[in-house]
C-alpha cells in the first residue's frame, strides 16, 4: 500500500521526482491518473493497447499538448474511419510541424474530395515541401479548376531541382503548357496504323496517373490495333455534371459537358473517356465513363463495346439490347424471337444473317443447306457447335430475363463480355478486323451534337454534329 503524505507536500512534484529513474507501482499510477497527472498519463498511454479505452483517454489528455500523441491519435481515428475526428487531431499535429500529420491531413481530404481545405492549408514555403505536398497542393488546385493559381505554382516548382518531376508530368498531362509540350503516349495516329483512337480525360492528377497506368495495361490488349490512346489530358472540373452512385452506372449531363468543356471540341480523337470517384462504369455512343477504383480488364471491357460488342452476362429486363429482335445488333449478340428458338432450332435464314455467319457456313453442307431452303424449317441446332473451333448459335445470358426476346452468341465459353478476367477470343478479334466499322459506335462529338439538340441550342448541336465521325 502506498502512503502519500498530504501536509505541505505537492503530490504533482513528489510523483515527478519518483518516476525520474523508475515506473510506479500500481497503486500510485491509480491514484496519480486520477489526479490527472501527466506523467501518468504518458505511461498508461506508452503501456496500454492501441484503441484501447484507457490508450484513447491518456492520449486525448495529452494530445493538447504533445503534436506526436496528437499525430498517433488522428491516425487511429483514420484508419477507423472517424474522419472528424481524426482531422481534428491531425490539424493538431500539422499546426506544430509534424510533417505526418500534414501528410495524413491532406491524404484524407483528397480522399474525401474536400479540395478547397487542401488550398487553404498552409504548409509553408515550397523549398521544404516533398514531391507528396507539392502533388497534393496542385491536386487541389485540379480539382478546382484555379488554373491561374495553378500555372503560378507550377513555375515555382521549376526553381525547385526536387520538384522537377512534378512539373514536367503537369505539362505532360496539359494542365499547364510550355513552348514544346512532352506528349507522354507517342501514338501514331495514321490511320493505317490506329484506325480509330481514345482520348483519357481527368480533373485531378491521381486520375491521371490512374489513366496512365490503364492504357499501359490496355495497349497490350489485342484491342490497340484497332483502337489506340491517343492521349492522356487534363480537363476542368466536371463531376458536377454528373449522377454518381456506387452500384449505378455513371451518367452526365452532356449538354453541360459540351458547353462548358470547351477545349473538347480539339481533342484529336474519335472517343473520350472521362475518370470519375465513383460509379458503374459504361459506354453512351462514344463516350467511356469509369470510376478511378475499376482495373485495367474493366477498362479494356469498356473498350470492346465502344468498338461494338455486346455484354453476355445477364442484362436488365428493360435494357435497349433486349426489346426487340435485331440481327444487326454486335459483333457476339443477335436478338431473335423466343418462340423461334423455343424447340432448339434456328432457321437457316435466320442463321445468314449473324454476323459470325460467315464462320459457319463451309461447314454446313449444300444437302442440310438446300433443305432447310425448300422446307423452311429450322433445321440448325442451337447450343451445338457447329465447326472443329466451337463456333456455333449458342444461347446468351444477355437477355435472360426477358420472355420474348432471345439473345444468340457465337461461342459457348466464356469471353471478355461476360467475364473480365478472359480475354477477347481469336473469333472476336478476327470479325472486328474485317469490317472495323460495322458496329462501332459513333465519334463523342454525336454525343454533344444530340445533348444540345435536345437542350434546344440547334447551332451548337449542328457544330458539333458536323464533326461527329460515324
């Protein structure tokens, strides 16, 4: 039991010199807590676990005063997910000049989209900021569209050796622009060689080194020979023009894309693809809409319909794709009657007209073909492979949950339309390359042509339709 003198005595002196060269015991480090001693608190901190009850109390005392507990405490609250409060704490650590905590500070506000605090933050002069601050405060100025505070930073950065790199990728990406800008992907456009291209657009600069990173991944795919990156760019911001919800696809008003996206009307391209925080991803004609969390296979995924293929999954029931019967619908998806295909047959006729008809027909003899002429019957069997390569009618997924349209597909297995981690099968790629533009979808120009002739502004739809490549 521990005796504490209580006539002219300091408790609060009397446990500081005790604790100079030793821990106290049980007892005394009770009584000293509930004094609210600091030192107390300082070894219950040290010696309890991380989250725990008694860490968070000792430290919450002792983060007024110390900037590293104050740093340790918000970067708790971080990875729990308590935004508020661990931006409270961090703010703490960062105004007495922990450099963690002003990192932290603002990875959580890039990460929450708060880039109006990221402009305000004070982080001293630019000759002690790292490559991570210097990105952090030009991601903020991105993501506001403050191009002219963005073009003065960036040629500060030129007189920092340290900087440099920084400063190159942001005439690289166009954000801000020199005598001879640095194109990052040397494309050859001629088309010969990249028959159509895709121009990668974004607001911040994470999204587009997120860009940079896809269409590496993506021009190894047996899809670049047909479609290309043409560019990785910056635009102004623009996710206010657009309806973005996790499991939903990502739709934008084009309209006000085209108004107030100008610099689009010179993007030498025949599609955009537009990085978003979040939301499904999707083509509309020809633009690719993608959330910064989707990899490359989706990517690549999204690509394939812009050039005109059809998803094999399961759709919705109301999905365009599904509401009526069209044989010169994609590359891998025809439509056709449910009660046509009912008894396990298509007919001959109905065959001619797949695009992938050319792929069965030397294996279908002129006996079986004269045949099905004379009689009219549905004589080919659906779900069979018809040639040595599994080439066949096969039933899709697609339109699954509609009763009176069928989707067709010409290969069983499983392909890049109803599962990213396969690639695009040899079939595929051979159709596409004998006619490229069958089925591709119209230039994003036909997009804004349509967006402002709905939004009754008929000079500026006729501007951009003239331009639309179909």
């Amino acid at each position: 039991m521990a005796i504490v003198p209580s006539s002219s005595f300091s408790f609060y002196d009397y446990f500081d010199r005790l604790t100079l060269n030793q821990e106290p015991d049980i007892t005394l480090q009770t009584f000293a807590l509930k004094q609210n001693h600091s030192k107390a608190h300082f070894f219950n901190f040290a010696n309890s676990d991380e989250g725990s009850v008694s860490w968070l109390n000792s430290g919450v005392r002792l983060a007024r005063n110390d900037p590293m507990i104050s740093t340790d405490i918000g970067s708790w609250h971080l990875a729990q997910g308590h935004f508020t409060q661990a931006e409270r704490y961090l703010m703490q650590g960062h105004l007495q000049g922990i450099d963690e905590a002003t990192g932290k500070l603002l990875a959580l506000w890039q990460e929450n989209e708060e880039h109006s605090k990221i402009n305000e933050l004070d982080v001293g002069v630019i000759a002690n900021w790292d490559l991570d601050i210097a990105a952090a405060k030009v991601n903020g100025l991105m993501a506001t569209g403050e191009q002219a505070k963005l073009t003065l930073l960036a040629a500060k950065f030129r007189a920092q050796t340290h900087l440099l790199p920084l400063y190159y990728e942001l005439v690289e990406f166009k954000v801000i622009s020199q005598a001879e800008p640095l194109p990052r992907f040397n494309a050859d456009l001629d088309p010969s060689k990249c028959p159509l291209s895709i121009t990668l657009l974004a607001n911040q600069l994470g999204d587009l080194r997120r860009w940079q990173q896809l269409a590496k991944e993506y021009q190894k795919s047996n899809l670049n020979q047909f479609l290309c990156i043409a560019d990785v760019r910056y635009v102004k911001p623009f996710t206010d023009a657009c309806e973005l919800e996790t499991k939903t696809p990502i739709r934008c008003n084009e309209a006000r894309l085209a108004s107030e996206l100008t610099s689009l009307a010179h993007v030498p391209s025949d599609y955009i693809a537009l990085m978003l925080p979040k939301g499904g991803a999707n083509v509309h004609m020809g633009i690719l809409y993608l959330d910064r969390a989707d990899d490359g296979k989706i990517f690549t995924h999204e690509v394939a319909h812009l050039l005109g293929f059809v998803d094999e999954y399961k759709l919705k029931q109301t999905h365009p794709v599904c509401q009526s019967t069209n044989s010169e619908l994609s590359w891998n998806i025809a439509t056709v009657s449910t009660n046509t295909v009912s008894e396990g047959y298509v007919s001959l006729q109905q065959l001619e007209k797949l695009p992938w008809y050319t792929q069965i027909a030397p294996t279908i003899s002129a006996n079986q073909a004269n045949q099905a002429k004379q009689t009219n019957l549905t004589k080919i069997p659906v779900n069979q492979a018809l040639t040595p390569e599994g080439v066949g009618v096969f039933v899709a997924d697609t339109c699954m949950e509609s009763k009176s349209v069928t989707a067709l597909k010409p290969l069983q297995r499983n392909t890049m339309m109803n599962n990213h981690d396969y690639p695009l099968p040899p079939l595929y790629v051979h159709l596409l390359g004998q006619n490229l533009s069958r089925f591709k979808m119209p230039s994003y120009h036909y997009n804004f042509g349509v967006a402002m002739y709905r939004a009754k502004k008929g000079k500026e739809a006729l501007s951009w339709l003239n331009k639309a490549r179909h």
